[in-house]
C-alpha cells in the first residue's frame, strides 16, 4: 500500500456502534454482531507464533511483526530474534515514533536486541 492511500482497515478500528446502528438494516443487534467480528479479527492478528517456528519469508516476518505494530495509532520499529537457523525466538520494539514516522539507530536496535537474547527477551 502506498503512503498516499488511507489504511483501509483504519475505518474498522474506530467504528462505533452508533455508526454502524446508521447504516440501512444494521439494527443494533447486527451492530454488536458486526463489533464482535471485528473484536475477533483483531485478537486473532494478535497470536504469536510458537518459538522454534521458521520465520523463512518476507510474508511470514511480515505477519509475526504485525501482532506488535498494526493496530497502533503510532509508526513503530521492531524486530524479529531468530537464531542461526531463521527459528523465531521473539521480537521486540525498539521504538514507537509519531503517527507518520519513526526514528531507531543502529545502536538501540543491536543494544536493545542482544540485552534481549541475553535474558530470555
């Protein structure tokens, strides 16, 4: 998705029932229904995976980061701790910046992940 476009999912995260109660046919018993949904959606993009999984893509760095940064308000940094293998021993937010940006150096980024490795995250 470019920069330039809206967050489509940004609309869900902020819907209230009233919203929803508006729509043509969205009686307020469908609008629970339809939060609910959504609660559900979110919870789920939150599972993290097992240690020892095989992070071995983009897609699959993509989705476990995800569970950290996609639902913030904020733009973030983190990374991904895998061993020598590319098995998944955590991750880690190193900073949260403002709602278009985020700054980490090199240093805070390799401080912050070895201390991390170090104590078992």
């Amino acid at each position: 998705m470019s920069q330039n476009q809206p967050d489509p999912l940004a609309a869900l995260r902020e819907v209230t029932p009233a919203d929803l109660i508006e729509i043509p046919g969205a009686a307020p018993a469908k609008a629970t229904r339809i939060l609910a949904a959504i609660e559900l959606g979110e919870r789920a993009s939150l599972c993290c995976p097992a240690d020892g999984t095989v992070i071995d893509s983009p897609v699959a760095a993509a989705a476990t980061l995800s569970q950290d940064l996609m639902w913030q308000n904020r733009e973030g940094f983190a990374v991904l701790l895998l061993d020598v293998k590319n098995k998944f021993l955590g991750t880690k937010v190193i900073t949260i910046g403002t709602g278009t940006e985020t700054l980490a150096s090199p240093r805070d980024i390799f401080e912050k992940s070895f201390v991390t490795v170090q104590h078992g995250r």
